[in-house]
C-alpha cells in the first residue's frame, strides 16, 4: 500500500473518532443540563408556596387574566383548593424570588444570599400550562387535601360552606423554565415527572455586593375599605409581577412570566402605571408585539412591608388569605418612549433594583424595550366577600396625602 494513501487513513479514521467522540460529548451535554433543568424545576415547586395563574377571558380568549393561588405538590403533581368545580385552561408561574429568606424582599433579591435580582436568569422561574380541574376520585382528591392541608395549615379553617375543591394541574402540554444566562427552555412532562428534586444554584461564584438600598418614604398599609388607597399601595410597594401574555409560542393560550417592575421611586412619585423591561427574544415580547392585550398581578406575600416580628410574608397569612391583598392589572401595553419617562423609570429602577444595572443603563446586550400599562380595568382582593372592582380613573387619580411624605 502506498505509504501516501496509508497516511490519509490514518488522519481519516482518527478525524471519524475524534468527531464521534466530539458529538457524543455533546449528547451527554445536552442530556445533562436537560437533567439539571427537570431537577431544579422540581425543586422550585417542592420548596414554593404560592404562584400566579394565568388563564383565557371566558367571554373575550384573546385577553390573559390572572389569579394567585396556593399549592402543593406530590411526586410531581400540582394541587390546589379552589371554589368553582369547573376545569379551565391555565399556566401556573413561579418565581423563586417568593421563597426564603424573606429579606430579600426589601432589595427585589433572589437567592440564599441575595446576589442575583428576581429578573436575573439566575432567579429560577417556572411557568407549567396545562389544565386545572377538580380532583376525579376520592382517592386523587385525598392525596392532594393531605398535602395541601400539610403546606397551608391555614386551609383546614376555610369555610366549608365556600364549596372548597381539591384541584389537580392535568394535561400538562409545556413546562418552561429559566434559571440561568442562555435563555429559557422547555422540558418534557416525562424528565419533569422523572426528575429528583435538586437545586443547582448559579449565584454561589458571586462575589459579596454591596448594596446601599434607596430611601423609600413611609406610608402606612391602608385599611381594607380604602380600595383605591390599597390598590396603589400594592403596586407601588410591589418589585416584581407576573406578567400574563397570549403566548404566540402556545398557540393562544394564555401564560406569565416573571419581570421586576418599578412605580415611580417611592409612592410618592407613583403613578399606579407600573414600568417593566422585555429583552427581544424573551416570549413575552413576542407576544406582546402580536397582541399588546396583558395582565399584571401583585401579591402583598411578596411585600417587605408585610413581614411579621418572625420574618414570615403576609403577616404569617396565607397567600390565599383574603386578608392578603393581590392586585390584578389588566389592559394594553405600551411602549415607554418619552425620554422624560423613560429617565424616570431608569432612575427609579436604580434605586429599588440596585441588583440589576442593565435595567437602569439601557437594557440588556440583546436589546429590548421599556413598556407600561394603561389600565383598562383593576381587581383588587384584601378582605372577605369577594375581589371589588377598583375605578380605573380614580386608581390613577389618587396621589399619596402629604402628611405622609416622612422618610425612613
């Protein structure tokens, strides 16, 4: 054989190895970070409370509303304890900007040390899509009101009278999550359900920050006959939201997604038009650019304000607890083009998100917009009996009473 050509094999056959070993380095890559994903969306459901529902207008499918619902999990399946004992389409969406500590709601911080903000990719977020319907055997519904019963204690009270129901989260079509740089994905129902539970933290390599908060100005929580007052004290407190879309990716299907958000940089300088950033390749800007149709929704389970002498959120209510207001926002979003605005929502987003300075100097590398709402209509739950509709025009109207500008 021709010691040329023999060579050439040679080079050939060891460039087939190297390229097979090459490709299969990057199989086992692929199918481990697949792993770790399914393992860290399984954590954050394990360890979490409560999360935000997303769901089609009945009479109006191309307007997202939103819901914020307590639950509980077993081997993978999702509980919940609703009235109603219909089934609807939903998308649960969590954040782990809601577990402990709780500390980190006073900086919008996301982690066992608080390094990273609730809109760093490093902040684990979780979005589930599927449909909600009542429990179909005594069997299903025992399981789910044991653990729902052992996570919030608080439901054994519940008035009986108020034809509370065991649901389960079914028919799981999408389970899409994003907990580090590199985007967000989807996972199988099968590497979810397959999946152990297991946080893969990506904050650790962080060195310490910093941080010297802004100065807010104190104003106390308003009674829960004062509507307008508590609806605007919600959203001006609140530092981060989910936000509902009509996913283009799914098909019209409603989903949410976790942004930080500011209203002004104290009250006093809200407006009660929150202000959010959406990077161009985040879904929630595709969808926005087909339909501009959204919903907000605010917990005061995330609120500093809210903590108790234990540290534990909402006064040591449940999130579900009447008592403890949520805020549903829905309407249009708009642009921030006015480079008044706009510079007032970069400051603002620098004092109360110090974690996060692409959402004060521009955006992100990738590009992206700054956008509001304009209110078209605002639900408001903090007391028994049921949420109330708050006046839209009064909502904006309301400024914070002088006497109590003091500051901290």
């Amino acid at each position: 054989m021709n010691l040329l050509i023999w060579m050439l094999m040679i080079a050939c056959s060891l460039a087939v190895s190297s390229a097979s070993a090459v490709t299969t380095s990057g199989i086992k890559d692929e199918v481990s970070s697949q792993t770790e994903a399914a393992e860290e969306a399984r954590w954050l459901v394990a360890q979490g409370n409560w999360g935000t529902v997303s769901y089609n207008k009945p009479d109006d499918p191309m307007k997202p509303l939103s819901t914020i619902a307590s639950y509980a999990d077993v081997d993978a399946r999702i509980f919940f304890y609703l009235m109603g004992g219909h089934s609807f389409e939903a998308c649960l969406t969590l954040s782990e900007a809601e577990l402990k500590p709780f500390t980190n709601y006073a900086g919008a911080a996301c982690g066992n040390e608080g390094k990273v903000d609730v809109e760093d990719p490093r902040c684990a977020k979780l979005s589930i899509s599927g449909i909600i319907s009542p429990c179909k055997n005594k069997e299903d519904c025992d399981v789910g009101k044991s653990a729902l019963f052992d996570r919030h204690p608080e439901m054994k009270e519940w008035p009986s009278d108020h034809n509370f129901m065991v649901y389960e989260l079914t028919a799981i079509n999408d389970i899409w999550m994003i907990y580090n740089y590199g985007g967000g994905s989807s996972m199988t129902l099968k590497e979810f359900k397959h999946a152990e539970p297991k946080h893969h933290p990506k904050s650790d390599d962080i060195s310490e920050v910093d941080i010297e908060f802004g100065k807010l100005y104190d104003f106390p929580i308003p009674h829960w006959d004062k509507k307008v007052e508590r609806a605007r004290w919600v959203v001006g407190k609140g530092l981060w939201s989910t936000i509902s879309t009509i996913s283009v990716r799914l098909g019209g299907s409603s989903w949410g997604n976790i942004r930080s958000t500011v209203d002004g940089v104290s009250l006093q300088s809200s407006t009660g038009k929150p202000i959010f950033y959406l990077p161009l390749p985040d879904p929630t800007n595709i969808d926005v650019l087909q339909n501009q149709n959204i919903s907000l929704q605010f917990s005061e389970a995330s609120l500093a304000e809210r903590l108790d002498d234990k540290g534990n959120s909402c006064g040591g209510m449940d999130a579900m607890d009447p008592l403890c207001a949520r805020v549903m926002i829905s309407g249009i979003a708009k642009k921030v083009t006015c480079p008044e605005h706009l510079k007032l929502g970069q400051k603002a987003f620098k004092e109360r998100h110090p974690l996060a300075p692409w959402l004060w100097k521009g955006g992100a590398h990738t590009g992206g917009d700054y956008y509001t709402i304009e209110p078209q209509k605002i639900m408001l739950l903090d007391y028994y009996g049921g949420p109330t509709l708050v006046d839209v025009q009064k909502y904006l109207d309301w400024k914070v009473p002088e006497l109590s500008l003091v500051e901290e």
